[in-house]
C-alpha cells in the first residue's frame, strides 16, 4: 500500500541517547517497506524504524528490518528495499514465526 500521510524514522541509539532521521516511505507491505533516502545504509543493514500510519489504521509501529536491495532515486538519493525482522505489531512483520 502506499501512504502519502505516513512518517517514517530511522532510530539510532548511542549510549543513552535516542537520534531519529526522516525518511521518505515510499511504499509499504506486511513484509517490508521501500523508502527514499541518502542516508548511508547498506544491503545487509539491520536497523530500527518508527512508522507512523494514517488514519484508519492510526497507529505508530517499531519495527527492525534488513536492507535487502537499493536502485538510484535522483541525485544522492537511492530507495532501499527492506524486510521487516521483528514488529511492534502482530498483523506487520515476517511470517517466519507463524507456524510455531
């Protein structure tokens, strides 16, 4: 789905501070998301995100994901594929643990 009304953060965590930098999501699934960015992520990276959703669904999610590939977006910006690892909630996220 895409969803032009959504925020999304990176977070980053350095002792006791919290840092957070804005990216553009582009679009998201139950299984990852694309975002617009220049921030230096690689193929591989696991990193946390907060999204926050529009109404009806209303709601911030945290999330882990694993960059999984990257393509040119314009100058010095690149959209990065990224497959959720662990979710907030229960209906975003891998389904590698459904069968359990």
């Amino acid at each position: 789905m895409t969803l032009e009304d959504s925020t999304l953060w990176l977070l980053t965590e350095t002792g006791a501070r919290l840092d957070y930098e804005a990216f553009t999501l582009v679009n998201l699934s139950f299984g990852g998301m694309c975002v617009r960015t220049s921030a230096r992520l690689q193929k591989g990276d696991e990193r946390r995100f907060m999204i926050g959703l529009p109404s009806p669904l209303g709601s911030s999610v945290a999330v882990k994901a694993r960059i999984c590939w990257e393509s040119p977006s314009g100058v010095g910006k690149r959209h990065l594929g990224a497959e959720f690892v662990e979710s907030s909630i229960g209906w975003l996220g891998s389904d590698e643990n459904e069968s359990e």
